[in-house]
C-alpha cells in the first residue's frame, strides 16, 4: 500500500497536475469507473482530454504528459470512444487516501 499511496502523492503534488484531477472528477460528478464492469455507460464519460486542454490553456504535450502521470499513478481511467478520449477517476485509490488520513487523524 504505501508504494501506491507513494505514487499518488507523487501524481498529485503537481499543482497542476492536482487541477486537472480535481477537474477530472469534478465533471463526471465523481461517478468512477468500476473496472470490474464489462458494460461501460455513456453518461459516465463526460470529461474528454479536449475539455481539459481548452479549459487550463495547456499545450496539448503537457495536457498529455499530465495525464499519462495520473494513469501510471493509477488515478484515472482513458477511454477511447469515437474521436475522443474520456476520463473517470478511479475509486480505488482515493479510498486509500481516505483510509490513509483516517488513519492518521484517529491517532
């Protein structure tokens, strides 16, 4: 666990990196992608790598490096659907953060 927890900390130490997270899981309304899940919804993917890139005004080589740093991190899921490549969180991680600062908090 630490390992994983050393990865996302590391992700999301990026300010703008973290931005884009928050973002990430702020348009899919933090429905995350079950990975166990054959049938993957429409309305589940409404953050594309398009909205990203207009909305921080980034170049879409860093928009692409930011998110490669969050997948091998293990925060978010791409999906390719049509033309498009969308983002969910996934849930796994930050359930680790969440049990991570508990744990802390309840010392």
């Amino acid at each position: 666990m630490n390992d994983r927890l050393i990865k996302t900390f590391s992700a999301l130490s990026n300010n703008q990196r973290l931005a884009i997270f928050q973002k990430i899981c702020e348009k899919t309304h933090c429905c995350f992608y079950d990975s166990t899940s054959a049938e993957i919804s429409d309305d589940l993917y409404s953050c594309n790598v398009g909205e990203i890139s207009s909305t921080f005004e980034l170049a879409p080589a860093t928009v692409s490096h930011h998110l490669k740093e969050l997948k091998n991190a293990g925060l978010i899921n791409m999906q390719r659907k049509g033309k498009f490549i969308y983002l969910t969180p996934l849930q796994e991680p930050l359930e680790e953060l969440k049990l991570f600062f508990s744990g802390i908090l309840n010392q």
